[in-house]
C-alpha cells in the first residue's frame, strides 16, 4: 500500500479561479467582486467523482468486524449507552454478516458509508497561472468566462496546498492514522493539466467566505466574451472599494499564448 505523501504548502505570489459567465455564476462573481464573498463548492460538485474520495484496501473479516464493532464509529462507539445483552447481541448479528455475505459487499457499503461523511467537506479550486488554455476552454466557457485572480496573503489563502498527481491511492480504513484527509489532496494523472492548488474548508461550514477586499487582485476577462458581459463587470469593479482592476485576455497567433490588455 503507498503511503500518501504530506501535501505541499502552495507557495505561488498568485492563484487563479478560472469561471463561466452564466447563470447564478453572475451573482456569484458580483458577489465576489462587490461584498467580498466567495463561494466554496461541496465535494459533489467538484467534477471528478472520485474527488475526495480514497480507494480502500481490502480487509479480512476479524478486521472489517474490529472497525465495526470496537472503533470509534463502530456499533459500541456510536451507541456507549448499550447495555450488555445488546452488546452481544449486536455482535452477534455484525459476525453473522461477515460471515455469510462477501467481504467485497460489506467493503462496498462501508466505503459509501465513509464518501457520505464525506460530502460535506467544501474545497476550494484554483490553478497555479492564468494562462493555461485548457483550463480556459473547460472552466471558462472556451474563453467566454473569466480568471479570478488571488494574492497568495492572509489565513484563508494561506492554508492552500498544491495537489499531488499520481496513481490512485488505497487507504487501509482500519488504521486509524490513514484518515487525516491527506487524500484530499491527491488527484490521478488524467487532471494534472489543471496544476491544480485547493484550499479544504472543515464538514459542515457555510457555504459562502468572507475574503479581505485586498486579497483579490485582479480580474481577467476571457478574450471572446460579449461585450455586454464585459462591460457588466468592469462596472461592478468600480462600484468597489477599493477599485478592482480589470485586464482582458487576447491570443498572439504568432506566440500561440495568451497576454492581457487593460
């Protein structure tokens, strides 16, 4: 079984979210730009199904009846007022499953049951440069959307780490030192375009952060959208305090890249 790696302190000047311009995602970025919100997605509506999610190894029956009998989220840890006679009984029946269904059936269920206490973690997506095409054309409507760009400063942005990209991992969910949420911060090979920095947001907290105005620096608007949606935002960013500046994004056919224009 690999071992995950600790994940890396990003160390950027800048992080990048990349967006479409549609739908509630307008009141998101007025929101963003005019009372300093943002909002932070829950793990079913990150892209990747997996996201969040670890493999878990295989276990034999003495072992899955250990973790849920004896742990913490076990029969005995979620129930301490049980009385004896339930106890037994309630081992009984747990050793009784075990032993009569597959092993691969009772690893299913405890391994949905581990991705539905998961689900309400929030994290927080950025990239490492605003430049990145790919990103562009999947996140930013193919150009037609936008590139928030971050000051690495302060608590919130302060706490980004770089994901990790790599073969799948399988986590033993026996032990109990493998669910520090490291998987979290790993990612196959298949999404390592995005060069992907996230920022974890404990279970159960609101959806929406508060960020200090200064923490966003600017915005880049991509190089095909409408002029009407151009000229929404760049009014919105002078509404606010302090004044947030606005570059727009165009394609050097001879360089094959991107650069801004004010």
């Amino acid at each position: 079984m690999a071992v995950i790696p600790d994940p890396m302190k990003a160390i950027c000047a800048h992080f990048y979210r990349y967006a479409s311009f549609d739908g509630e995602r307008k009141t998101w970025l007025r929101s963003t730009i005019l009372d300093h919100q943002l909002y932070v997605p829950n793990l079913s509506q990150l892209n990747d199904p997996a996201d969040g999610r670890p493999k878990l190894t295989g276990n034999s029956e003495d072992q899955l009846f250990a973790l849920l009998y004896n742990s913490p989220s076990g029969v005995l840890g979620r129930n301490p007022q049980m009385s004896i006679e339930e106890q037994i009984k309630e081992g009984l029946i747990l050793d009784y499953n075990l032993r009569h269904h597959a092993v691969d059936v009772v690893m299913r269920g405890t391994a949905n049951s581990l991705y539905k206490e998961l689900e309400d973690w929030r994290i927080y997506c950025l990239s490492k440069r605003w430049n990145n095409m790919s990103m562009w054309a999947k996140y930013a409507d193919s150009h037609k959307g936008y590139c928030l760009e971050f000051a690495n400063v302060g608590l919130f942005f302060g706490s980004a780490r770089d994901v990790a990209y790599g073969d799948p991992i399988e986590i033993d969910i026996t032990a109990r030192e493998n669910l520090d949420g490291r998987w979290f911060f790993r990612k196959t090979l298949d999404w390592s375009n995005e060069e992907e920095i996230r920022i974890l947001v404990p279970r159960r907290s609101a959806p929406i952060k508060m960020i200090d105005p200064a923490w966003l620096t600017r915005i880049i608007l991509g190089w095909k959208m409408p002029n009407a949606d151009r000229k929404m935002i760049r009014e919105w960013a002078v509404q606010r305090s302090p004044e947030l500046k606005v570059v727009t994004a165009s394609y050097d056919e001879f360089k094959q890249t991107l650069r801004v224009e004010d």
